[in-house]
C-alpha cells in the first residue's frame, strides 16, 4: 500500500474506472483459494474497496491486511454494521438496532448519554481492528409508514429531531474513531411501502414536506461532519422524474450545491432490483454525480462500461477525474487498522446493557407484571425461522394458536417474531395471522403480546392486557424481555414511534 503522496499519483483510466468501485467480498469465502485470488486480482486492477458480508474474524482481518499491502492505493473496507460489528462478522458484538438505541437512551440522562458514547466508543474499536474503515451507518430517515419493509426499526424515530440528535452522535463517534461515516438513504426512505432492493419505490410528498421532515436529519449530518452520504434508490417526483441514484438534479443540484455537502457520494447496493428497467444503471449513477458505486453485480463489467463509455465519449472524462480526486483526497486521511484486539467482554456489558434499557412496557392494563413464569402459557407467531432459537420456549409453556386449547383462567405470552432484512418484502404478519392471534386474546383470561421486531404490529391488538415493544428478533432481545418480564430488570425503554394516531 502506498503512503505517499496520494494527490500526485498518476492513475491510468482502466485504475480511475475500478477506482469508483466497492465490490462485494463474502467473508466466509476468503479461505478458499481460488476465490481470495479473484478478489486479490481486483485489488490489483485498482478497485476501490469492498464491502463486506459475512465471515470470520481473523480470517477477515488476515485477508483486508494483505489487500492492504497488495493495493497501490488503500482500500475503502465497508460494512453494513448498523448493530455493531457482530451484524457481519463471527466473533465480534452484536448491538441493537437503532430503533432499539432510540428506545433505550434517555437524551436528558448523563448516564445514558455516557453509555451511547461507549458503545459507539466499542463499535468503532471492533471496526478498527477488523479494519474497517467506512461504515453504513447511520441510517437518516425517518420511518413514517408503520408498512415499511427495508427501514422500520432501523431508523431511530419517526420524529425528525430525535433522528437528527442520534444521527449525529453516531457520525461524530466514528468519525473522532478514524472511521468514515455514511449517512443513508438519501433524500429519505422512511415514508413507503416498497422495498428498494426488490422494485422502486416512489416517495409522495412536497418539496415543502420533504424539506421539513425527511432533509432535516441529512443536513444536520452535514453540519456534524459526516463523510459519505449513500443516496437510495427511490423515485421523489416533487425532485425530479429519475430516481435520485440517477438525479443529477437531487445529487449535484440539492445535495451538493443547495445543502453544502462536500464530502463522497454513494450509491445504494447495485444489486438491487429497483434501478433495472434504467439500462446501464452504474454508469447512469456516475454521470448523475455519484462518487462511488456500491455491490454492483460485476465489478469487471461495470469498470469496463466505465472505460467504454469514455472512448465513446458517452461519459466526460472530468465526471469520472472529479469522482477519483475525491476518493484519492478521502482516502489521503483515513488511518490504518488498530493493532489491539478490542475488549469483547466490555463490548458485551455495553450492548447487554442497552438490550435491556430497550424493553418497552407500553401497557399493563391489570397491573399483571413482573410475570411469574409458571403461569403463562407461550405462543409463537410470526417469522418461524426464529422458533426453533427461541429461548422463550426453555421459560413458558408452548402451545399452538387453537382456540379449543385455550381456558380462561390461563394468561398467554404471544411472542411475534418479524424481521427488517433486503427482499423480504415485509416487516409485519399477515391479516389471518393477527386475525387468529385476537381470537386467541379473546379466549385467555390475560394477554401478553410481545413485538420482537416490528413495534408496529401492536396496533392490531388492542384487546391485549399487556403490550411490549422488543424490536429485534434476537437472543439479546428475547433475554433482556425474560429479565424485564419476571422482574430481573426494570422496564426502562420508551417507544420512539408514536403507535396509535390520535
């Protein structure tokens, strides 16, 4: 890796058009040689980094270091760790999600305060020492459709400046870290019903809506110092007829020239599937301003349309310069990897902690908490990949949704377990399934109905005694619920989304 003077380095047009690139790396392929020397033999083409999914941890840290050495310009090594390292890579911590940090944190209590600077402290340390040096985090929008299938609980709030203050807390902590910022999804994902990595969706607002709701958090982020901001793939009609990865009139005129932002631009991931009826759609987002071009499906393929497009002179030469001179100028000030392994146990404590400060109690009509565990018989509904996992079934009674098993002096413990994840498609259950579960209320004498995961799905059961937003569909969560329910643990979490329109 060359430290040097980074600015001065001649580049030839084949390393500016790998340059642009972040490829996909899968971490638990890099033992296999074959594989570990393709993605070696793309750092030798120049590409510009790689984001990663998955893998080991020593293994992905001996592989970033020798692509290190071997890149002739320092690498951008990304991740999606919005709930710390853990999310990606075997062996570090998973944190909650943001959703889960908004409910956890009490803004106007030092210790909470102190305890969010701590474990982004440790979130940040665990990246360094892997060696990621770019992180997609934080996600900026502003969930305000309780359908939405891709943000949900990742995004902090529905309010605009609960998301701008945890926003900025995230961006400075990476960025004080050494760590380069992403703030994401540009000009905001929060308000459909579409998932982007499966077709388009299609914001419906003003310009003057989106101006006081969605752009206030990315301008805040802007004034905070974040690095990169990712623009999603999403059409905003109120901006422009072209999807804002492919809007020059949203990236260059907006985001740049009116909101200041000086720093990378990003696309969200190429392979989704919500920019593929608009043709060449890496090289469209370069020509539309965008810096870097993220997961494209092949990076060989998109740095040749790139070379392709400049001797045709379809793409100008100074769009692609500009790009790369701000990639070289970024990558001029990133620092090495840290050479400690970070404190797991410490890193644990902090994300225990915050798993439990989470638990949200939004109801307790009967005064039936904290719960003795013999009373309570279990249903689990929702996602059944997380049933066989669940710990919750070592702790109740198990029993299926059949009215004629259900008595009236029993409480039920109704357990829904959803997920936020890419081509999923939903965040919720369907409408037989919460049909059956009311029906099931209807039967017991108490109710208790757990979300681990979407809180949104608490809507729909207004019958129940006892509601309990989790958030997350995770070990952690389903443990700090068990500590909050039996009385181990207070419940402390308040609900950052507002559940019940008035």
């Amino acid at each position: 890796m060359i430290i040097g003077n980074l600015a001065e380095m001649p580049l030839s047009a084949t390393e500016k058009s790998y340059q642009v690139i972040i490829s996909r790396l899968d971490g638990l392929k890099v033992s296999d040689p074959g594989y570990r020397n393709r993605q070696l033999g793309l750092v030798d083409k120049g590409i510009g980094g790689f984001i990663i999914f998955g893998g080991m941890r020593d293994e992905i840290r001996e592989f970033i270091s020798e692509a290190q050495r071997n890149a002739r310009i320092p690498l951008f090594i990304a991740s999606d760790i919005e709930r710390g390292v853990g999310q990606q890579i075997e062996g570090m911590t998973l944190f909650p999600s943001q959703m889960s940090v908004s409910a956890a944190i009490n803004r106007a209590d030092k210790n909470d305060s102190d305890l969010l600077h701590d474990s982004l402290g440790a979130i940040a340390s665990e990246a360094r020492e892997i060696g990621i040096n770019m992180v997609f985090s934080p996600v900026l929008d502003i969930n305000r459709n309780p359908d939405n299938p891709i943000i949900c609980t990742r995004a902090f709030s529905d309010d605009p400046e609960t998301v701008s203050w945890f926003g900025t807390r995230y961006i400075r902590a990476f960025e004080d870290a050494g760590i380069l910022s992403c703030g994401k999804h540009f000009p905001g994902h929060g308000d459909t019903s579409t998932d982007s990595h499966i077709e388009l969706p299609v914001i419906h607002k003003s310009k003057g809506e989106l101006y006081s709701l969605d752009l206030i958090p990315f301008l805040e982020a802007i004034r905070s110092g974040v690095s990169c901001i990712m623009t999603g793939h999403l059409s905003v009609p109120a901006l422009d007829t072209r999807p804002a990865s492919l809007s020059r009139a949203i990236i260059i005129k907006l985001l740049r020239q009116e909101m200041g932002f000086n720093g990378l631009t990003l696309t969200d991931a190429l392979n989704m599937h919500a920019l593929r009826e608009f043709g060449n759609a890496g090289l469209e987002c370069l020509k539309a301003g965008a810096d870097i071009l993220l997961h494209p499906d092949d990076a060989d393929a998109t740095a040749s349309s790139i070379l392709s497009a400049l001797e045709d002179n379809s793409l100008d030469i100074k769009i692609l310069d500009d790009a790369v001179d701000r990639i070289i100028h970024t990558k001029s000030a990133m620092k090495g990897p840290a050479l400690f392994q970070s404190n797991t146990g410490r890193q644990q404590t902090l994300s225990e902690k915050l798993f439990h400060k989470s638990i949200t109690l939004i109801r307790d009509r009967r005064g039936l908490l904290p719960l003795g565990t013999a009373q309570a018989r279990l249903i689990l509904s929702g996602d059944n990949k997380y049933f066989g996992s669940s710990i919750l079934t070592g702790i109740f009674n198990k029993t299926d949704i059949d009215h004629e098993n259900i008595h009236k002096d029993e409480i039920l413990v109704i357990a829904i377990f959803t997920s936020v994840a890419a081509w999923h498609g939903s965040s919720g259950i369907g409408d037989d399934e919460r049909d059956r579960l009311n029906a099931v209320i209807g039967k017991a004498r108490y109710s208790i109905v757990i979300s681990f995961g979407s809180p949104y799905v608490l809507r729909h059961f207004d019958k129940s005694d006892i509601l309990i937003a989790a958030y997350e569909p995770t070990i952690q969560a389903q443990q700090a619920a068990i500590d909050c329910l039996t009385g181990k643990v207070p419940f402390s979490g308040r609900l950052p989304v507002n559940l019940f329109k008035e």
